[in-house]
C-alpha cells in the first residue's frame, strides 16, 4: 500500500520542513491540471498539495479558488464560493482540526464505482501534546477525471469539526454563520491536548 507523508511546515517556521515539503510538492505536481489520467489518491495528494501552495489556511478566498477548482465538482466549488459573515472564523476547514494540521500521509483509495474515499492521517505537532486524527476524502468519477466532492472528519474530541466539510460550509455559508463554530457551536474549540 503506497502512501506519502508531507510536513507541510506553515505552523512550526521551519525553514527545512518547508523546503522538503516544496521540493516534495513540485515532484508530486507534476501532473498538476490533468486530473483526467489521475487516481483518486493521485488526486487527493495534487489536492493537499495545492491547499498547501496556495497557502489556504481557512475557507480559500476568491482568489486561491482557481487554483482548487481543477479538484473539485462543480457544486463544492460553488459551496466554497459563497460568501460567509466576514467575522466568521472558520479554522482549518480541511482537516478535522481547528488548528489544522503540521503533516499528512495520504493512504491509496478504496473504490466504489464512481466513489473514492483516500484516508488522510494528519498531525499536528504545534499543538503539545502532539495530536494526530483520520479523515476521509471523498472523491466521485465526473467523466472524465476523479473530484473532490465531500470530507469526512473522523477526530472524536468534543472540540473540532464533526461530520462532513459539505455540513460545516452548509452552516457556514448559512443564515446562522456567525453562531456556527465548524457546524456544531459557536464557542471556538480549546487547543487540543490529547491524541486519539
């Protein structure tokens, strides 16, 4: 079973990290924009990848959803587009963790049909004691590439986001947005101290 693990380096200021994850990001892109001969593993790592470059540490603004929109379906691309109430901070939207993560290991996919699901294993390290979660990208076959259509958290601290990603920008994008805390409160969660 192939998996590849990144340090993505944007919490800890290591400048090694970050150039190891640069160097790795660039070898793993370069199929970047030709989805259509990628597996969903493939695209979930150009997708990580790309939050990463695009230094999206929260819902991506306007201008980081072009480079996001090659792995996406259509109406999670139009979701992530909605406006939200500007005093909304909704944290780390893709990973489980309000804090996000300091790396990933992206797992290969299982296959249903037209359905992937890619385990993600995140980590952060910022964060002592060291916390480290599974969640599950889900990617559907949108002829004639694999997009990214849902993210399923797995972390079951009380703190963080629960569900889907599709529930969290749903309340998000909401009538509510300002009492919506990662779609279950609206008191930010308390750093993480425990693993799971």
């Amino acid at each position: 079973m192939r998996s590849d693990s990144f340090a993505t380096g944007h919490r800890t200021g290591s400048a090694v990290r970050c150039l190891v994850g640069l160097s790795l990001a660039v070898s793993s892109l370069s199929a970047c924009g030709k989805t259509h001969d990628a597996t969903p593993r493939d695209v979930a790592l150009q997708f990580y990848v790309t939050l990463e470059v695009a230094g999206v540490r929260s819902l991506p603004e306007s201008r980081a959803l072009p480079a996001l929109e090659p792995y996406l379906t259509a109406d999670l691309a139009r979701v992530l587009a909605a406006p939200t109430a500007p005093d909304v901070d909704a944290g780390n939207v893709f990973s489980g963790l309000y804090e996000g993560h300091t790396s990933y290991v992206v797992h290969e996919a299982k296959q249903d049909g037209d359905t992937a699901r890619v385990q993600l294993d995140f980590t952060n390290v910022d964060l002592k004691p060291a916390v480290q979660w599974t969640d599950t990208l889900v990617l559907v076959r949108q002829a004639p590439a694999w997009r990214v259509h849902d993210l399923r958290y797995g972390a079951n601290w009380d703190f963080g986001y629960r569900g889907s990603l599709r529930a969290v920008l749903a309340c998000l994008t909401g009538p509510d947005a300002a009492n919506c805390r990662g779609g279950t409160s609206a008191t930010p969660p308390a750093p993480a101290t425990s693993t799971r």
